[in-house]
C-alpha cells in the first residue's frame, strides 16, 4: 500500500501506529488489580520530562496497524480493553472503538485531554497536564480523575482540574515514579486533610510486571 494511502487511513482513523499490545493486571486507579488487555498508540506532544514511555512520542516509529488486526489480537485475551499511549487521541478513536464495541468489550482509555476526546467508552481516566491542558467536554464526561504529583505544587494543580470533573468523578493522587520516596508521605499527609481524594501507585512496578 502506498504510504500516502496509509497516511490517510491513519488519519481517518482506520490505522493507527501501534507501539505494543499487552495482557496484564491494571496497576493504577479505580481498576487495579483487574486483568486487561492493553493497547499502545503512539504519538504524543505533550512532554511530560517525567514520561515512563517516551519512547511513544515519536508515532513515525510505530507501525501503522489496521484496527481489524488490533481487535483481532485482544479479542482473544480479555473482555477489558485498555487504550493508552502515548497520547492515544491524537488521533481518531471512533472506528476503532465501534470494532471492539463490536465485540461486547468494555473500553477503558488513558488520556491527557489534550486532543477532543473521540470514540465510545466505558470508563474514562483522565490525567491532565500542565503542559497541554484537557480540551472540549473530557472533564464532564470522566469517570475518574488522576494527577501525577512530582512536587507539592502539583497539589494545586489537582485541585484547579478537580474543580472542573463531574461531581461522580474519583479523584486520584498520584506519585510520579522516580520521586516516589519523597512525595508519597506528601500525598498520604494530603488525602488524610482531603479525603476527598485516594491514593493510586503504580502497582504493577510493585510487582514487576508490564
């Protein structure tokens, strides 16, 4: 196929540049400890200096996969379909969502907000960025809210997004890797003031698993 073909099914959503697909056990958030089926779209511009996944910026590194392929290989593994990136919507995630739909999956995705969310979903996990803020009506339509807290002033920036997620909304807090030892006693010492908030840690690291 012509790479200018490629290019426009990619555009339309009908390809999409896969860095990896995966079975594991959710480690963050409302739904750890559940076992998924994780998708892996690349492309992102929002720069996190932090990412644990940069390796995902850069969506000319990652093969163009058809969404027929991409259902293909997580119809076998789980009824839980998580799309992640990256940033997975840069890019249009409607055909690809109705495929799993398709299916009877429930679809969960990981996203900045920073592109207008697109695609049918069963659960939302929003984690803003200071560098590329939420767009359109993500904040609404979140189901939970999680904040990546590398420095106390990261406190306040969870409370500014927190102001803007629906009233069901979960709210989470939580340590960014690389400085967890530090900010973690900080994040614990805020949910006990604002138990409004949870505490979420990367547990699948705990456990060494993807």
């Amino acid at each position: 196929m012509a790479i200018k073909d490629v290019m426009g099914l990619v555009a339309k959503g009908h390809m999409l540049p896969l860095m990896e697909e995966f079975y594991t056990i959710q480690g963050e958030g409302f739904h750890k400890g559940t076992a998924a089926y994780f998708v892996r779209i690349g492309g992102c511009d929002v720069g996190c200096h932090w990412c644990d996944v940069k390796k995902s910026w850069n969506a000319e590194t990652h093969p163009p996969t058809s969404i027929e392929q991409i259902v293909t290989n997580a119809v076998k593994y789980s009824d839980t379909i998580v799309i992640t990136g990256g940033e997975p919507l840069t890019w249009d995630m409607g055909p690809l969502t109705n495929a799993l739909k398709s299916h009877k999956l429930n679809i969960h995705i990981e996203t900045s907000g920073a592109y207008p969310l697109t695609g049918i979903w069963d659960w939302i996990c929003l984690s803003p960025k200071k560098n590329k803020l939420p767009v359109g009506d993500i904040y609404n339509k979140a189901h939970e809210l999680k904040v990546i807290v590398y420095n106390k002033h990261d406190l306040n920036f969870a409370e500014e997004q927190a102001a803007q997620v629906g009233e069901n909304c979960i709210l989470y807090l939580q340590p960014e890797w690389s400085v967890r030892q530090k900010v973690t006693p900080l994040i614990v010492d805020y949910v006990m003031q604002n138990p409004k908030w949870k505490v979420s840690l990367q547990t699948h690291k705990y456990l060494n698993i993807p």
